[in-house]
C-alpha cells in the first residue's frame, strides 16, 4: 500500500459550501475530484460518483467545455468519470475503480472493455508518447 497523499483528513471531510457563489442565469460552481498536470503535455480530469448518482447536466457541460478548450490548444486531455459504491466512511481509492465513461476527442466514450482509471491514465499517456510519466 502506498503512503496517502492527504496532508490533513480533517480538512477533507469539511462541506464545501456553493450555495452564495450563485451568478446570472442559475450559474453555480461545480466540483472536480482531480486533476493531473503531466508536466504541461498533458491533463487529466477525474470525477468519482457514487454508484447511484450520476452526473449533473450542468457538470456534464462545463466538464466538455473544459476538455474542449484544453484540446484547442493542442494539448492532450480525458475527463474520467468512474462510479463506486464505498461507504462514506472508507476512502476511495481511485486507481482501482473501473471507469464508467470518459471524454476525449470532443466526445463522450464508454470503454470497449473493463479497464481502470489507473490503466487508462497509463493507455492514454503512452499513445501520446508520455510513457516516461506513466511509472510511479
């Protein structure tokens, strides 16, 4: 088991609280679970959902704004959705989770088979020729 990357549980288990960031047009905040700088060559997006939520359509659509302006700019990017049934008390490790859908290419993709976050992020570096980031 590798050494956790959380500095302060305390501060992890805290609500973060939208409810007075509310702009014109029902405009909110939303939340991403993670994000991976591969050294300015490439970005990784990720969002964990419990098995009985799924994504918001104002997520969905800020997420595939993001990913697509990332793209522009010529820089490989996948936003990674994965689902998990962990109780609210365990923590959720999200190398080990199989990934539900992803974008990538200016699309929504469900994976043609069974693969997780981890093996996906390390599939998508090496077909960018970012292998060497790919090892821990």
């Amino acid at each position: 088991m590798t050494e956790s990357l959380i500095n302060n549980y305390e501060r992890v288990t805290q609500v973060k609280d939208f409810r007075n960031l509310k702009f014109a047009r029902n405009i909110t905040p939303t939340d991403i679970d993670a994000f991976i700088d591969f050294g300015n060559k490439a970005f990784v997006i990720i969002e964990a959902k419990s098995y009985s939520a799924g994504m918001p359509w104002g997520q969905k659509l800020a997420i595939e704004r993001l990913t697509d302006c990332i793209a522009l700019s010529g820089k490989p990017v996948i936003f990674i959705v994965f689902s998990h049934g962990t109780k609210s008390s365990e923590d959720i490790d999200f190398s080990k989770y199989n990934v539900t859908e992803c974008r990538i290419g200016g699309r929504w993709i469900r994976p043609e088979r069974v693969i997780t976050v981890k093996q996906l992020i390390i599939d998508f570096l090496t077909k960018h020729g970012l292998s060497e980031y790919a090892v821990a």
